[in-house]
C-alpha cells in the first residue's frame, strides 16, 4: 500500500545521535553527521477488505498457514448466521466441519482452528479489536530529511498498512509491507518501510 507522510521542516525534539543510529546510516550509505531519529506516528492499520464483512481474512489465513485466496474459498462454503447473532450448536458445527474439509489438507486442524478462530473474532463497529500490538518506527532524518525508516519492533495484529506521519519533516511515498505468519506475536507485523520506486 502506498501511504504519504507529512511535509515541512523538522523542528520537533528528536532523540541524540547513537550507535543505532549511526549503524542505520552507515549501512544506508549516509554520513552520520546531524543524524536523528524521529518516532513515525501510526494511525488505522485494521481495515478488512470488504469482501470479508469485517473479517480480518490475512490474519486469520495467516495463523493456519493458508493464504487469503485458500481461505476465502474455503469459507465461501460456510453459511455464516446474521451479522451479531451467535449460531446455533448445529450450525456452528456444520460451518466448522466445512471449513475442515477444505483446510485440512493444509494442516489445520480442530484444535488449530479453534484457537485462530476464537482469536480474531471480530464484530464490526464494536469498540473491541483483535490482539493488537503497534509498532516501533523512527524515521532516520538530517537536515529536515527523511533518508530512510528503521523497524525497531514490527507490532502485530495489522490487517492494512497503517498511515504513517513524521511530525515536522519531509517525506516522499512510502511502501509498508506487512507480514503475516503462524505466530501470533509476529502475525500482521510491520517488517519494512521504504521510499517508494
């Protein structure tokens, strides 16, 4: 997704030039000289794609170890119950037993499923999201410049790339690039932030 951060000058207080940072310049190519780092303000990052009604489809394909595709397919024979109706035993039990026969040849089981499931649930509108961590970035800057981004913790639980900001510097189209995974503690992380080509 390509995201724009902020324009002008940076005036904002920015932490001292460090060893992380300087390891952040010389690998980049850049002379340390005057470099910072600025905290990169991150907004939204848990919209779904619309043909999921809600459901965060990378997160959960992402926890079996499917992709969307495989996992849209698969659901696509669920009969799901009224938007913020709980199904009834049997129908719960006949959407999960659909679900099993078009993801077990995957390796998702019972159990697997279960625990995924039960994780991202999720009601849209309401004021509770899934498991969410965010995450860390600094924007290496000199001069009012952004050179480059350093990931210092990717966060977890992004279903979108989240819109970026840095207060008071000036900064092209980005790229943020998410990854998703069986561990839920890296599931929907951050990894990269780059200048787009």
């Amino acid at each position: 997704m390509i995201l724009l951060a902020g324009g002008g000058k940076a005036t904002a207080a920015v932490t001292n030039a460090n060893s992380s940072v300087n390891e952040t310049a010389v690998s980049s190519g850049f002379d340390t000289t005057g470099i910072t780092l600025v905290p990169v303000v991150l907004t939204g990052g848990h919209d779904t794609d619309p043909q999921d009604h809600g459901r965060p489809v990378d997160l959960v394909a992402g926890a079996l170890g499917v992709t969307s595709e495989v996992f849209r397919e698969a659901f696509s024979k669920v009969r799901p119950v009224t938007q913020g109706r709980m199904p009834d035993t049997a129908t719960a039990q006949q959407n999960k037993s659909v679900l099993l026969a078009a993801l077990g040849k995957y390796g998702v089981t019972n159990e697997l499923l279960d625990t995924v499931s039960d994780r991202y649930r999720y009601q849209p509108g309401s004021d509770h999201l899934w498991p969410n961590k965010p995450a860390e970035i600094f924007a290496v800057v000199k001069n009012g410049e952004i050179l480059a981004f350093k990931v210092t913790d990717g966060g977890y639980g992004y279903s979108s790339a989240p819109i970026i900001s840095v207060p008071d510097a000036s900064c092209g189209p980005v790229s943020i690039r998410l990854s998703f995974g069986k561990d839920f503690q890296n599931n929907g992380s951050i990894s990269s932030v780059d200048f787009q080509q």
